[in-house]
C-alpha cells in the first residue's frame, strides 16, 4: 500500500508541475491548465481515500 500511496503522490506532483507550467508563461493555457489541475485534484483525492483505508 506504501508503494501505491508513493507512486500516486509522485504523479500528483507531477501533474502539478505541468498545471503550473500552463498556466503562466509562454506556455500559457488554459484548457491544458485545467486537465491538468483536475487530475492532481482526483490523485489527491484518491489519497486521500487511501489514507482512510490504511488508518481506519
């Protein structure tokens, strides 16, 4: 579980990275941002719900 738990906060910091990489700069976008933003939303949610399964 660990390792899952591991692997999903590194995709979520991944896709926050990208989410911050559209939306400023030259690679400025606002649609790009969002899909983005939307799935280190959704990994963080589903951390969350880890998180509770191994604590409770």
């Amino acid at each position: 579980m660990e390792e899952i738990i591991a692997k999903i906060e590194h995709e979520k910091e991944f896709q926050r990275k990208k989410a911050e990489e559209y939306s400023s700069g030259i690679f400025q976008n606002e649609v790009i941002f969002a899909r983005y933003d939307q799935a280190a939303k959704i990994l963080e949610w589903v951390l969350g719900l880890l998180r509770e399964e191994i604590g409770g």
